[in-house]
C-alpha cells in the first residue's frame, strides 16, 4: 500500500519538470538553450516530450496496476463488512470507545429502555440481539461508507483507462483554412518531436472568416462559416462556429481555435530618399518583395487593420485609440542592421493635428521592443512629399543670409512650385510637418521609406478538430470518482453500540460510539443524541 | 476533545421556522432558474441585467413563496419532517447570501450616473471603495485575532470575528457589485466577477475567512483565527499591489472565456484552494503549539488554544472540504476544455499543476487514512501543500506560460 504513496509523490515530482521546462518546442531551440551535453541527455530522458515519454508512461501503468491490486484485495472484504453487522459485542472492546456513557435508570424495565431507544434513533439502522441476560443494541449510520472507496479507487482506473483510448484512439490536430480560399484535409500535430500529418474524410471550405474586437483592441468575438464537402458533395452548408461553439462531423468534433493572416494583399509605396522617386510595390502577407535598384528586402510578416493602443501618459486614465491599418516586415539590405518594421497607412493625429506618419521599429525583432519613430511627413498626402523635394531643391538654391531666412524663402518658393497661388488651408501644418521631417528623415539609414498604401485582408481560420473516443469514458469515470469521494467525505460509518443490562433494582445502560472519519462532526453528533437520550430517559422518570 | 462545547443552533434556524425558509430560499433559486429558461428572451443579451427586473423580481417572489407556503404547511402536517439537518445546516447559508445581495442593492444606489461611468477611468465606481472596506476589515481582524491570543477572554475575540465577518460581506458584496458595474460599463463588457486575479483575489479572501468562521462557530476555536486571517492579510497587500499596477480594472473577456463553464469552475476551484489555506493554517498553529509544549512553554494563551488533536482533525476537516471540491473543479475545467478547445487535458501547465495539487493532498490522505499517520509530520504536510497550492495559483500565471495565460499580469 505504501507503493501507493510512492507513485504519488513520484508522479507529482515529475509532472513539475515538464511544467518548467517548455515542451515540445523546435530542437534547435533546446540546443541553443542547454548546449550539446544537456540537450542531448535531457533528449535521451525524454524530457522535451515528458508526458508521453516511456518512463512517465510506466509510471502510470505503475499507479493503474497498485490501485488494481488494493481493490481486488480490498473490495471483498468490505463488501463482507458492509454486510455482515456484528451486534455483540465485548466489554473490553467497548472500554477502548472514545465515546462512552453509562447510566443507571431506576423503575424501568429493558423493554421500555428498548422501546425509548429505538424511538429515539430512529434516523440509525438499528439491529438487536440478546446473549447472556442482556439486550444489545446495534445503531448504524453511513453504513455503506467503504463504497466511497472502491468508487473512487475504480474511478481512477475508469479515467486512466479513458485517457489511454483517447490516445490510442483518438486524434487532435489543427488545420488553417483560408477565407475564401480552397478546400482542406489535412490536420497536423505534434508527435513527439516531428509534426505529423492525417487526412479528414472530408474537406473543409471556410466561407467567411468574421472577428467583431472592443474598443480596447481585445478581440470580442471570433467566428468561422464553413461548407463541408464529403466526397465533393456538399453536407454541410454555410455553418458558423465560434469559441465554445464546436461543430460536428462523421464524430469528428471541429473548433474554432485560433485566426491569423491567410496572405492579405499589401500595397505599398516606397518614397526614395536620394532622388525622391515614389515607386509601388504589390505583395502579400508572407511573401518577400526585393527592391531591384537598392537590393534592400522586405518580408512581410503581418497585417492588422485595427492597432489599438492607450495613448495616455502614465497616472493619466486609459485613452484607446486606433491607429489604422499597419503592415509589419522585416528589412534587410546591403549594410543594413536587420530590424522589424511596423508602417501605419494613415498619419498620425495629435489633438486633432496630423503629426505625420509614424513607423515602428524593433531592433530585437520583438513585438514589445517596438519603438515609435515619427517621420514628420504625412506620407499619405502626396502634396507633402512633393514640398519636402521642392524646399530640399531650393535650400541648396538659396543665397540668403541667416539660417531662418533661408529656410523661409526656400519654403515660400518650394509652396509656389507645388501649389502655384492656390496655398490649401493647412499649409502651415505642412510647412511645420516638412521641417520636422527634413530634420527627422536625416536620421533614417534606409534608402526608401516603406508605407502601406493599400490592402485585402484575408484572414485564415485555425480550425482544431479531434476525435476522441475516450472521452465519454473519462466523464463516466469522473462522475464516479466525485460520487466516492462525497461518500466517503460526507456519509462516515458511525455506529452506536447499547448495551442494556437488568440489575436487582435498576437497568444499566453502556452507549459506545465510533466513527471512521469526521471525529469532531461525530464528538457533537454524539453528545447531541446522549442528551435526547438522557432527556428522554432519565428526566421523564 | 473536551474543549468543544456544543453547537449552539439559533432557535431560529431549527424546526419549522429554519425548514420554512429553506424551502423559501430554494423556491427562489427555482424562480431564477425558470426565469432564465422560461421567462422573456434576453438573457443571452442582456446578462445579468436581466434578473433585475420586475417580471424576472416577481417569477422569484412567486418560487419563493411557494417555497415558503408549501414547506409551512408540510411542516404543520408532519413535524418531524422539519426537523430536516440539511435545512437547519443549510438555511444559515441561504440568509448570509440573502444579506449580501440586499447590502448589494443598498450600496448600488451609491453608483455614478451612467453617463459617469467610463471604461477608461473605473475610479468612480463604488466597488473601489468597498474593496478597500474589506481590505481594512481583514486587516483590522487578522490584528485583533492575534492581540486575541494573549488576552483570549476579553472583548477582543468578539471584535475580531464581528470584523472578519465584517470583511467577508464587504467583500463578497464588492464583487456582486463589480458584476454588475461591468454591465454599466457596457452589455458586451459585462461578465461574472470571476475572470481575472484580482477578482479571484477577492473571492479567496471570502471563501478562506467563511470557511474559518464556520469552524470557529462549530468548534469554538477562536484562537486560530490568528493564522487564517494573517495568511488572508498577506493577500490583502498582494490584492492592494495588484491594483495600484493598474490590475484591478473590469476589462472585457477574450472569446475562450466567454462561456457558462466559467462561472461554475472558477469559484468550485477556489473552495478548494481556501479550503487548503485553512488546512495549512491549523498545520501551522499544530506546529506553533508542538513547538511550545516541547519546550515546555507554559504561555498563558496555550490555556485557550485548540489541543492538538483538535487541530489536527480541523486540517484533515479542511482538507476534507477541499478534496472533492478541488477534484469536481479539475473535472469542470476539463470538461470545459473539451468544450472549448477539443481536449480534456492537453499537460498545459495550469492543468499540470492542477493535478500536482491534487496529487499532495491525495497522497495525504493516504498517508493519514490508512497509514494512520497523524501529528507533526502530517501538520508540515498541509502547509508544504499549501505552498504547492500557492504556485498552481499565482505561480503558474506568473511564470509559467499556456492556456490559462488569461490569469496573467498584463
């Protein structure tokens, strides 16, 4: 029985080693991490796939076979005990009770005694006999308490039963479906290391792909329409799923887990800073688009229509707000530091002025890394662009003196090449938007500056589909395992032994009690029921 | 064992007058129940909102007067059906929850304007306030509860259980009130005040100090209150850092967390983890005396303090309320992880650390049932399980990634 014990711990100690280290992630990932000793003495423990390793596997064939053991010895005998009440019983036995009372009553007779008792106990199974002159007394409760433990002990076998057919059964594993895009059947999962692959008997088309977000950015609600086609015909037709919301198919069970880009086409237009040219650039989310001029690279990596962010200072209350649509990539190029770029299509507004565009940069490639770099320029009005070429023209062009007076007159003649004598009513704002950016863009070491132009999101829906034959298997064996356990918690085997004796002139009466568990609930429950009896018996007199 | 005095019942919980109002208070919770599947459309809309209206007051006024009548007159006929334990054990229950929900309205008339209230700024809810009530009651009591030691026949004793009570309405009326405020905040905002750490925070707090001030009813065990409000006062000032990081906003549920399991696992799992917070508690005071009688010690406070034994079977008591509970919570959540992602249990670390939990305390049980093991050993048990208790619960949020990420600092 104390190997019992043994398999818990051990069981316990080993489940905390693949909650620490990360399981099933890429091996080069572990390699990095552990170098070549540890990665490959972890690798040979199975420690990178702990929970289906052999030895963790034993372990739990272990834990099935000890409790078998205990309830092929155990359940007989209690079910001989459950049965079998023994009403005599010793004195010296009954001296041992935790709970004990003897009363001596006068002017009585046993058979009253009896009578008063049994009336009293009547919430007890109450069993009697006589042997040598006395009249025992046999008061039960909970009596069928030992259940609780072969229930839960066959629980236990019931579920691990369960989670093996559910292994060796049963399949889970994700599939992406592209909004709009063709049909799928394949799923993939993990197999210790390796991805796998497996083929649904039937296709999965997704229709529309909708996500509803609140105003904080958090995604609301996500949901899926799709078309199922068995054999190229349609059976199901137009079904949403959502989150908590699983579909059935041929008992295959098909979630709604996960959304992400299925390959959003991207515009882009590329502002180059050394002759001021604009040129466009078609691509899509996970493809790389090569500038053939500068061989400066970008791969696309992600799109987002709404960004989301709290614009409130620290201390001041939340302030959400939506910055647009954003692309993010990663740029390369000939003498370039490899970064993240996150480029918004609209600029950027603060108290109700347009500041220009703003860029993203993570020089770690992290997301939380993202720095904020204001470009000065609303690159989304071409009218800015066109300013920012004439003023740089005509600052090399201007003779004056100062610095200040330069700058003005090369801004009044580049506003007159650009807009002739019809200034637009901003133009201030333009002309603070071209200072900041002549000082801004200085600092940018690319030779173009990317922003999003245009785009067609497509959205992929991550679709889980599972079958799993153990799992009505494992509910049973739960809704036993909680049935054992409330009884054995809460329905404890207390007995009651009376024991009734005539003397010459007086009736003695011995109540013993004992419990096998709950002793304080019983102490309370004890000397409740010896003050009724003692109310009954002695002060009715 | 000769320290527990007897239960005393309030006159007002036995018999008929107890056994009437059971059957009141379960009528009621009939009426909610058939409201929601019988009643007008919009609960799916409208949340909670939609009990708080007159049609839905009167299907719950007509259960419980049904109840109330019916019992009534079943208890006239036959007396001795009321003498029902689990209506005399049970209607205390029904009347704090009762208490709660009207101290809930009361302080709901204090709300801001509705044009007030703004997702961006909660500071003008009342809930903050209350919130700070019971950080205040807990606080106050863990204190009195300790000076309660060394002068254990005044005042003080009293004091403390009135203000952990105190605390315990303070706090389970916030988060009623929370539940509501999250629907001022918008229909699509609200939800049940059970989604993110500070709220469990809250609900551990209540759950741990109910469960001990029942004992202490029962048993008459005041003095270890000392240990059980301290473990809750270090929760205090967790819950008090947490929110001046800006964590105890009401903010929106993620899709996964959008679903009726969520109400049923959450506060099952946290009868299970207050359940172990006390068990470690009396591990903790086993351990203090143990220490004290080995060596002799004759404090004066030892006089009133719980025996051993006492505390012993209050432990192996508390761990008894938490097994099943902390077992049907797993089961629970599994079932919503079938529900939700397609598998029951998928290792995830929260899971994992789930069945840990559950493997400690199983392997106490062992231990103690059959291996009679008892005492010292057994006291150092539930507080190491506790410990474990305590990283399944904030540990993993906090340093473990998976599916439970939800529970985590943002």
């Amino acid at each position: 029985m104390s190997l019992a014990i043994v398999l818990l711990v051990l069981l316990a100690i080993a489940s905390v080693i693949g909650t620490v280290l990360l399981q099933n992630q890429a091996q080069t990932d572990y390699l990095a991490q552990f170098g070549p000793l540890w990665y490959w003495t972890f690798r040979s423990l199975g420690l990178f796939d702990m929970y289906h390793s052999p030895w963790f596997l034993t372990l739990l064939g272990f834990l099935m076979v000890s409790v078998a053991v205990c309830l092929w010895r155990n359940t007989p005998r209690m079910l001989r005990e459950m049965r079998k009440r023994k009403v005599t019983i010793e004195d010296k036995s009954l001296q041992r009770f935790h709970h004990l009372k003897h009363w001596d009553l006068e002017k009585t007779d046993v058979a009253t005694v009896q009578a008063h008792l049994e009336d009293q106990l009547r919430d007890w199974e109450i069993k009697s006999a006589e042997k040598d002159g006395r009249t025992y007394l046999r008061a039960d409760k909970g009596r069928w308490n030992k259940w609780g433990y072969i229930l839960t002990h066959a629980a236990i076998l019931v579920i691990l039963s369960g989670g093996w057919i559910s292994v060796h059964f049963g399949f889970r594993g994700t599939m992406n479906v592209i909004e709009g895009g063709g049909q799928e059947n394949t799923i993939r999962f993990l197999k210790g290391a390796k991805t796998e692959k497996m083929t649904m008997p039937f296709t999965i088309q997704c229709n529309k792909f909708y996500i509803d977000f609140y105003p904080t950015g958090m995604p609301k609600t996500f949901r899926s329409n799709l078309s199922i086609y068995d054999h190229g015909k349609e059976v199901v037709h137009n079904k949403d799923i959502e989150v908590n919301h699983p579909l059935i198919y041929k008992g295959v069970r098909i979630y709604q887990a996960s959304f992400g880009d299925g390959g959003s086409d991207i515009k882009m237009k590329l502002f180059h800073l050394n002759d001021g040219s604009v040129s466009t650039v078609d691509s899509r989310v996970y493809s790389t688009y090569r500038d053939p001029k500068t061989g400066v690279s970008m791969e696309f990596t992600g799109f987002s229509a709404f960004n989301v962010e709290n614009m409130a200072g620290p201390g001041e209350p939340k302030n959400f707000k939506d910055l647009g649509p954003a692309v993010t990539f990663i740029m390369r190029g000939p003498g370039l530091k490899p970064v993240k770029v996150k480029t918004f299509m609209n600029p950027f507004e603060q108290k109700g002025k347009n500041v220009g565009s703003l860029i993203m940069v993570s020089l770690s490639g992290d997301k939380k890394d993202f720095q904020p770099f204001s470009l000065g320029l609303d690159f989304s009005n071409p009218n800015d662009w066109k300013l920012l070429q004439a003023f740089g023209k005509h600052l090399i062009d201007s003779k004056e003196g100062n610095e200040q007076q330069a700058n003005m007159q090369a801004f009044r003649a580049a506003l007159h090449e650009v807009f002739g004598n019809k200034l637009p009513p901003n133009f201030q704002h333009m002309g603070i938007r071209v200072l900041q950016a002549m000082n801004n863009l200085s600092n940018v070491p690319w030779p173009f500056i990317p922003i999003l132009q245009d785009y067609h999101q497509v959205y992929y829906t991550g679709l889980e589909l599972t079958r799993d034959p153990g799992m009505n298997v494992i509910w049973i064996g739960s809704a036993i395992l909680v049935i054992g356990l409330c009884i054995m918690f809460y329905l404890p085997h207390r007995k009651l032994w009376l024991v009734i004796e005539p003397m010459a002139d007086k009736v003695r009466l011995t109540v013993g009690g004992m419990t096998n568990r709950n002793r304080l609930g019983f102490e309370q429950e004890f000397q409740r029921t010896l003050s009724n009896l003692e109310k009954m018996l002695v002060h009715q007199q | 064992m000769t320290a527990i005095t007897a239960h005393r019942l309030d006159a007002i919980n036995r018999g008929l007058p107890g056994f009437a109002r059971f059957y009141g208070y379960v009528g009621a919770i009939v009426g909610v129940a058939a409201y929601a599947m019988f009643g007008a459309a919009g609960y799916q809309s409208n949340g909670l909102l939609h009990f708080l209206t007159a049609s839905s007051a009167s299907w719950i006024g007509i259960g419980a007067v049904a109840g109330l009548s019916g019992a009534t007159a079943l208890g006239l006929a036959k007396p001795r059906l009321a003498e029902s334990r689990l209506a005399m054990n049970m209607v205390s229950w029904f009347d704090g929850a009762l208490m709660m929900i009207l101290l809930t309205f009361l302080l709901a008339q204090f709300e801001p304007a509705q044009a007030q209230v703004s997702y961006n700024d909660q500071s003008n809810l009342v809930s903050g306030r209350i919130i700070m009530t019971m950080n205040v009651m807990f606080l106050a009591a863990a204190l009195l509860y300790i000076t309660h030691l060394f002068a254990p026949n005044s005042l003080v004793g009293k004091l403390a259980t009135a203000s952990a009570w105190a605390g315990v309405y303070a706090g389970g009326s916030s988060l009623l009130l929370r539940w509501y405020e999250s629907y001022l905040l918008g229909l699509d905002i609200g939800h049940a005040p059970v989604s993110n750490l500070y709220e469990v925070f809250i609900l551990l707090f209540c759950i741990t100090s109910v469960i001990y001030l029942n004992f202490e009813r029962r048993y008459n065990v005041r003095s270890m209150g000392a240990f059980v409000l301290t473990i809750v006062s270090a929760g205090v000032f967790f819950g008090i850092w947490l929110s001046s990081v800006g964590q105890a906003d009401i903010k929106p549920l993620v899709p996964a967390l959008q679903s009726y399991w969520m109400k049923i696992h959450v506060p099952m799992n946290f009868i299970g983890y207050s359940s172990f917070a006390v068990a470690c508690a009396a591990g903790a005071a086993y351990l203090v005396r143990d220490r004290l009688e080995r060596k002799g010690s004759n404090a004066k406070f030892l006089a009133s303090f719980p025996t051993l034994d006492q505390l012993d079977q209050l432990a192996y008591k508390a761990v008894s309320i938490g097994f099943p509970a902390f077992t049907l919570a797993t089961i629970l959540g599994a079932a919503w992880a079938a529900e939700a992602w397609g598998g029951y249990w998928s290792w995830d670390p929260k899971e994992t650390w789930a069945l840990i939990v559950w493997l400690t305390y199983g392997a106490y049980l062992h231990v103690r049932v059959s291996h009679g093991w008892q005492g010292r050993s057994l006291a150092w048990w539930t507080v190491a399980g506790f410990l474990v208790t305590l990283f399944c619960f904030i540990g993993v949020n906090m340093y473990l990634s998976g599916l439970h990420s939800y529970g985590r600092l943002t």
